[in-house]
C-alpha cells in the first residue's frame, strides 16, 4: 500500500488513480484532483 501524498489516504499502487514521479520516489494518488494538486506544488505536500 502507498499512502496519497494529498489526502492521507491509503492506495494500492497498481489500481491507483495517478502516479507521479517527484525527485526519484513514484508517488501514487486515489483521485486524479489529487495528482494535480500535487504536481502544481509537489513541496507543499512533502
């Protein structure tokens, strides 16, 4: 399980919504709002 940067929820990563790869590391979202949100400002949510 991965956990979305943005809302705190838990994901699976093959089933989720979005993924985004930030500085190295694959981050994986339950919503596409979510991936966007965080590819406009990835440090807000880090």
């Amino acid at each position: 399980m991965a956990t979305d940067p943005v809302c705190g929820m838990e994901v699976e990563p093959g089933t989720a919504a979005g993924e985004y790869e930030y500085e190295g590391e694959t981050y994986h979202f339950c919503a596409t709002a979510c991936r966007e949100r965080f590819v406009e400002n990835p440090e807000r949510f880090l």
